[in-house]
C-alpha cells in the first residue's frame, strides 16, 4: 500500500478550538432506525445463518443488491449529483435513485446539500457536517445521532442546480415510500423468485443495509484519519486502499479533496475504482457522457510539489552535517527545474488562452502543442523519480 502517513497530534486550527459535543436534540429516526438495524445484524441474522443457512443464489442475491445500492450512492449520490463529475441518461438516474433510496442514506438533495458543504467547510469544527476534528465516533456516525446545526439538515441553498431535475425532486418527495419499498418489496420479490423470502429478506436486506451504512461511514471516518496524502496536505482526507477495496473506490479521498470534480477517484489504472469503470463503460453505450478528467499535468504538479514539502520534512527531522551538505545543491537545483517546467506550462496556457481569444482554438489544439505538454508531463514524472531518490537519501 505504499508509505503511510501518521496522523499528526494536532489537528487544523480550527480543528483544535474544538472543546466538546455541543448539545443538541436527538434525531430519534436515525437512532432508531440504527439501533433496530445493528441489534438484528448481530441476533437475528447470525441465529437464522447457523439454524437454517443461505443457498448460493441468496448469496447472489445479496452481491447484486450491495453492488447495486452502494454504486447508486459513489456513482449516483457522490459523483453524478454532488459533483457534476458526469452526466447521466435518465435511466441511469432512475436506477441511482430507487437503490441510492434502499440505502437508506436520505434523498440526493440531502446527501448532495450535506456533501457539498463537508467540500466547502473541509475540517472546520463548526460548518463541516461530519468533522474528523470532533472525533472518529462523530465523523462515522455521531452527527446523524443529533440535530446539529453544523448539519445544515433541510439547508438546499447549494444544490440549485439539482433542485431543477425532475426526477431527483420526485424522489426527494416521495423518499420515505420509495425507501421502504426499496427495503422490504425488492428483497421479497427477490425472495420468492429464489425460493429463500426469509434467507433474502436478512441477508440481502438487513445485512446488507448494515454493512453499505459502516462501509460509506468509512469515508467519513476511517478515510480522514488513515492512509496516504500524495496530493494535498491543506486538509484531512487520506488515500487509503482499504477503504477503496470495501467502498467501489471512494477511499481514494485525498485526491478526491484536491480534484473533486473529477469523475475518478483512483486515477491509476491500477487502483481499485469499480464506479469509475461503471461510469466509463456506460459512457461507450453512451448512457454516461460528459465524463471531466483532470489534466494530467496538474496532477504530476500536485504530487511533485508534495514530495517537495516530504522532502523538506526529512531535511528539517534529520539534519546529518556533511551528507545534507552535498544534496542541499541537487535540492536546490531540482526545484529550480520544477519552478522552470511550471513557467513553461504557465506560458502553454497563456498562448492557448490567445489562441481562443483569436478564434484558434483547432490550431493550437495541433500536435504540436500536445508535443509540448506530453514533454512537460514527462518531465515531471522523471522528476518525481528523482526527488524521490533524494528523499532516500536524506532518510
């Protein structure tokens, strides 16, 4: 999984002006709802497991259904609605909105307000929904348990643009019989076609109803504590590879904090990323389209200039006289190419600029120019290598 980065005693600034749980009243749905839930997960289900067994196709039964509904909300809730990373034919958002709905994590409109205010205020105690700052126990699951302002439960000033879609206002009014329609009709009829009602109904309802809650709380959670920060560190959120292994992808969170509107959130071909394969097949029968990517220079710039900063953290933790000496000037030399290759970047886009002003944009679009910007992005993955290396050496 690559090196790992320890979670600092400290938390951001704001973090650490945190004092302790506001009051607030209880949400009892939520705390009824969770509690009923997690009780037959550890009585009822493992009871009827040992008593009568699951057949093999109830055991499909409940794959298709953890894949359907926990890709409707990384694929549907996240990317689609609360990112704009894409756009959908409308029955693939039909799909997204009856199994996001047999989720049981809310209507789109308030999962997507939620999300985009967690982006907006990133670690800030008092505006981001789900803060790691006030803890793991709060940012899994503690700040559904209670109103708390910071919640903004029933705020849609920043989802405009999602209030416009039928379909997803059509869910948001009827959520609560599409949800238990969802939740007890689908795992029934499945039931009954299998010939296992009861086998269904606890292994591909409840069950898996528990285990999409704990895995996309994860995010939350686990996501903004542990893992790997090659991108960014202004904020909490971790790459970790466990948490994409159980969550279709999404645990590739600090790249997604630092480009959200990308549709992928493992930009590797080799990172497990399940809906950004969703997405892109469905792009090639042409029920996904409009599908944004970030540049790849901007994302070689990103991890080139956070292994600076690494860099600098192993000069500054272990000064050796001497040694440190004799890479100070390769250091130096290597973020004067770094500061060269992004002028030269900067100047690629400022005549691309000119190019549309001057209505050329074919022209400059020629080989050319993507020549340039392919040697440019070949110099920083050759430079990546390098201070790599250097940061071996400083260790």
């Amino acid at each position: 999984m690559g090196a790992w980065d320890v979670r600092e005693n400290e938390m951001t600034s704001r973090g650490a002006e945190w004092r302790g749980p506001k009051r607030a009243p209880r949400n009892w749905p939520a705390i009824v709802m969770f509690a009923v839930t997690t009780a037959a997960a550890f009585t009822i289900f493992p009871w009827y497991a040992v008593t009568y067994g699951f057949a093999p196709v109830t055991w499909l039964v409940f794959v298709l259904f953890m894949l359907a509904t926990g890709m409707s909300i990384t694929g549907g809730y996240h990317r689609l609605w609360s990112h704009r990373a894409y756009a959908a034919h409308p029955i693939v958002e039909w799909f997204y909105l009856l199994f996001g709905a047999m989720a049981l994590q809310n209507s789109v409109f308030c999962w997507a307000a939620q999300h985009r205010f967690h982006h907006r205020f990133i670690d800030d105690v008092d505006n981001d929904p789900y803060a790691i700052g006030r803890g793991f126990w709060f940012a899994h699951i503690g700040w559904m348990l209670r109103d708390y302002p910071g919640a903004r439960v029933g705020d849609f000033s920043n989802i405009e643009d999602l209030q416009r879609n039928p379909r997803l206002r059509f869910q948001h009014r009827h959520y609560l019989a599409i949800a238990l329609g969802m939740n007890v009709a689908a795992p029934l009829l499945a039931g009954w076609l299998v010939g296992d009602v009861w086998g269904c109904l606890l292994l591909a309802g409840l069950l898996r109803l528990v285990l999409n809650h704990h895995f996309t709380f994860f995010i939350n959670s686990l996501a903004h504590l542990w893992g790997r920060r090659p991108y960014t560190r202004d904020n909490t959120a971790r790459d970790n590879d466990l948490v994409a292994l159980i969550t279709y992808g999404e645990g590739y969170h600090n790249f997604h904090h630092q480009f959200q509107w990308d549709y992928r959130n493992g930009v590797r071909w080799w990172q497990f990323d399940p809906t950004k394969w969703l997405i892109a097949s469905l792009s090639w029968v042409r029920l996904t389209y409009g599908l944004k990517r970030v540049p790849e220079f901007r994302i070689q710039r990103a991890m080139l200039a956070r292994q600076f900063e690494r860099l600098q953290q192993s000069i500054e933790q272990r000064r050796r006289q001497g040694r440190l000496v004799a890479l100070t000037a390769l250091i130096e030399q290597e973020r004067v190419m770094f500061a060269a290759t992004l002028g030269e970047f900067r100047q690629l886009q400022a005549e691309r600029f000119d190019a549309v002003r001057r209505q050329l944009a074919d022209q400059w679009r020629g080989s050319e120019v993507r020549e340039r910007l392919q040697a440019l992005e070949k110099a920083l993955r050759a430079q990546r290598r390098r201070v790599r290396l250097l940061r071996l050496q400083v260790a």
